[in-house]
C-alpha cells in the first residue's frame, strides 16, 4: 500500500488528532480569566470534541476497505478495524456528553479532561487495526497512560488517588510482562508482525529446546491484553478504579478500553498464534480457563458489594469473561458474537453508568440504600436502570440475552466436550449474576428509604440520553436479525 492510501485509511485517526489539537489551543484560548465563563466554554469545547469525533465517524464508514496494510504492515484496514473503531467513537461521544452533566468533573478543568479522553480514543483505533507487536504496545500505553490520569482526575478525593494509584502499579507490572514477552518472541522469530510470527512459532513449538521458552513468551504477552480487559488474574485494579474514578470516565474505561484489548487479542491469537500451534500449546484451553475463572470471580465477588459502582466493577470483570469464551473458540461464528456483545454491552453497560451517575449527581449516594423507594421517587429512572440490569444479566426478551445466546450457541457449534463445558459455567454464572442485579431492583421497588423519601428529579438531558440507550436495549432484544446481518457484511474476522 502506497503512503497515500495509508494516510487516507488513518483518516478518522487524523480527525481525533485533529480535535485533540485543537481542543489544546481553544481551552488555552477560553480559559483566559477575563473571559472565562465555565458553562458556556464546557459547552464549546463538548461540541468541538463531538464534532471531532463524528467526522471520525463518518470517515470509518465512507472509508472502504484497502488491499493490503498500512505503513510497512503496522495497521490493518478491514471490516473487523472498521468496527471496533466505530465501537470506539460512538463510546466516547456518549463519555464526552456524560462528563459534560456531571458534577464530578470540574467545569473549569473540562477541556483537559475531553483531551485526554480524545488521547485515549485515538490509542483505542490504531489498537484496533495493530497487527505488529510494536504497534500493538504503543497503542497500548498510548490508550493507558493518559487513563491513570483521568482515573485520578479528582483532585483531593483520597479514594480517586488511591484508585489511580494502583492503577499505575498493576498496569506498570503488566506493562512490563507484556513487554518482555513481546522480546523474547522477536528474539525467537525475528519478526514483529502478526502474520510472521506464525511461521517461526509452529516451527519452534515442535523443538524441544525452544517450547519452554515459546510457552514463557506466549504467556506473558498475553498478560498484558489480560489487564487490559481486566481478566482473571490481573482484575484487581478494577473495583478500586471503578469506584474512584468519576463516573463518566468509569462508564468510558468499562466499555471502550475494555473492547480495545478484546480487538487487540482477537487479531494477536487468531494471526499470530492461529490454529497450527494448538496441538503443542493448547491456546483456547487456556484462554477458555481463564474465562470460566474471570466469569466466576466476577460474579462470586459482586453478590457481596453494597457500592453500586463497585458492583458494576465486578459484572464488568464477569462480561469479560463471557467474552473470553468468544475468544477462546476462535471461530467466525464466535468473533461476530463478540462483536454483536459489544454493541448490546455498549447500550446496557453505558446506561447503567449514566443512571448511577444521575443517582448519585441528586443524592450524592453511590451505595445500594440510596436506592430504596428509587421506583416512586423517580419512577422513570428506575425503570430504565432496571431494564439496563436485566439486560446485563442476560434475561429475554432484552438485549443481553441474545448477546449471550450467540455466544454460548457459538461455543456449541465447536462440537467439543471442552467447549460445551464451557458453556455450561457460563450459563451457571448468568444464573448467578441475577441475584446481585436483582438485590438493586429490589431496593428501588421493595424497599423504603431510610429516613424521609426524597424525590429524584430527572432533568430532560438525563431523560433523553436514557432513553437513546435504554430503546435499543428493548427492541433489539426482539428485532436483533438486521443487526446480525449488519455485522455479518460490515464487520469480519481479523486478519
């Protein structure tokens, strides 16, 4: 591919970049103190980042697919890139417009929190089409770093120093792991690129003097996609940031960085390890177990939180564990059910934030009781947090349902014992994840308030942006077949 349609494939990069330089000179500009007006300069740095990152959108979609891969075989440009950058604009469009209603973000400090969330999202896209371990790093710390700060952006708030804290150390130790193994499998192969590796690595694998050291290599580059999507054993950082960081970035870094390292370690295992190397070392075993083991600690844990979004922590560490199993089968059946997961899990997962974020925003309370009378006091908003939870959940006829159905059919159609197993946990822990959703739903309709009921105003921003999420989430729990078809001409399996 010529440098030409190399650069024309990073259009919606460069549109990111774009906004993300210009939100620095405008909130330089609009900062100045003799004409500082702190709302009406949130509002036109939101509008200016949203227009960003809509022109990002529209080039993903005009934009066709492109022979071959951009800049020397560092990014692809297909269906499966296409998607998730998609994916990943239209997550921070909804985190821009979330942390422009929220109080936990000060008005005065909006534009340096809309570009490091911009930082963010264009790490997110070139993650998406890295098909290079080179690549794939500098996405990764690219999408990382600026999340440490934006996970202690409150200042003075002991739990968001305490969260960004950790998050630093556990994603600086799997930074490192990551890294290592990405050396010794360059050293082993001579080769950075996904499609490369799996050369050398099937000829090693059957070498009695380098499996060991092949089987090293493997594990730790995976261990940095396991922090990334917060999989068992590298999930601790999640209850703690979640719960620190303010709610708009939470719901952000619950879904898109999350859908980043799935993108990343779809293409790394499906090109770089692929099917030759699973008769010596048994990739989707391996990744099947740390599914069942993240699903199940996930679930487990959360029956005992009283913080909401804590609770809403450990369901995102079981949802990655349901969409390891996706991974781990390794089929195009099971790629486009977590493609499919994604979009439902975009809809529930974001409207459940946002809902906690109005809770809390009129009540100050992110714990279970604050939810008590939740139904007669802002009959609305519970109904709608209760459809997101459902969804999450897994109960028909809403959207989680059919993610889950897909992903769970997509693991019986492999036709083996292992797999089949695998399913049955998941099943199990879906079973499991009803209590703890349904112990909220039963605070805001069976339970009344600890003091005097207060009501729970629903200003008409909230109302709407509910709304938008809360409507797909229904219909397309009964109308999801023009969904499937989308993803099955739009979005593919990686290569």
């Amino acid at each position: 591919m010529t440098l030409t349609q190399s650069v024309a494939g990073l259009l919606p990069e460069l549109c990111v970049l774009g906004a993300l330089v210009l939100m620095l000179f405008l909130d330089l500009l609009l900062g100045r103190k003799d004409i500082r007006d702190p709302r009406s300069t949130g509002q036109i740095l939101t509008a200016v980042a949203l227009v960003g990152t809509g022109l990002a959108a529209f080039f993903v979609v005009r934009t066709p697919d492109l022979p071959g891969v951009m800049f020397g075989g560092m990014l692809a440009l297909d269906p499966f890139a296409r998607f998730f950058k998609l994916l990943f604009l239209i997550v921070a469009a909804f985190a821009l417009v979330f942390a422009a209603m929220s109080e936990e973000i000060p008005r005065a400090r909006l534009g340096q929190y809309i570009i490091l969330l911009l930082t963010v999202t264009f790490g997110m896209c070139l993650l998406a089409g890295s098909r290079n371990l080179l690549m794939a790093y500098l996405s990764l710390e690219l999408v990382s770093i600026p999340s440490y700060v934006l996970a202690g952006f409150r200042r003075g708030d002991r739990r968001t120093s305490e969260a960004a804290l950790k998050y630093v150390i556990y994603g600086g130790i799997a930074s490192g792991l990551s890294l290592y193994g990405f050396s010794l499998l360059y050293g082993l192969t001579g080769s950075l690129d996904f499609r490369e590796l799996i050369t050398g690595l099937t000829n090693l694998a059957y070498s009695p003097q380098s499996k060991l050291v092949l089987i090293v290599a493997i594990m730790m580059s995976l261990s940095g996609f396991a922090y990334k999507v917060s999989a068992t054993p590298f999930h601790m950082w999640c209850p703690d940031v979640y719960e620190g960081a303010p709610t708009p970035f939470t719901a952000f870094l619950s879904v898109g960085p999350k859908a980043a390292g799935f993108a990343v370690l779809i293409r790394f295992v499906q090109t770089a390890l692929g099917g030759t190397l699973e008769p010596v070392i048994p990739w989707p075993q391996l990744i099947g177990l740390v599914a069942a083991a993240t699903m199940t600690i996930g679930n487990l844990t959360a029956l005992v939180q009283r913080n909401v979004k804590r609770l809403l922590a450990f369901s995102s560490i079981a949802h990655a564990g349901y969409l390891l199993m996706g991974v781990s089968a390794g089929t195009d059946a099971a790629t486009r059910a977590v493609e499919l997961y994604f979009v439902f899990y975009l809809l529930m997962n974001m409207g459940a934030f946002l809902a906690v974020q109005a809770v809390r925003a009129r009540t100050g309370s992110e714990d279970i009781d604050g939810y008590r009378a939740l139904g007669s006091r802002s009959p609305l908003l519970a109904l709608i947090l209760a459809v997101f939870l459902f969804s999450l959940a897994g109960v028909p006829p809403l959207a989680g349902f059919i993610g889950k159905f897909y992903l769970f059919a997509s693991l019986l159609e492999t036709g083996t014992m292992f797999f089949y197993g695998l399913a049955f946990v998941g099943v199990l822990n879906s079973v499991v994840s009803l209590f703890y959703y349904a112990r909220v739903v039963k605070a805001m309709y069976l339970k009344n308030p600890r003091g005097k009921a207060m009501p729970v105003p629903l200003g008409p921003g909230y109302s709407v942006l509910l709304l938008i999420l809360a409507v797909p989430t229904l219909v397309l729990g009964v109308y999801w077949q023009p969904l499937i078809n989308i993803l099955s001409t739009a979005a593919g399996m990686a290569h």
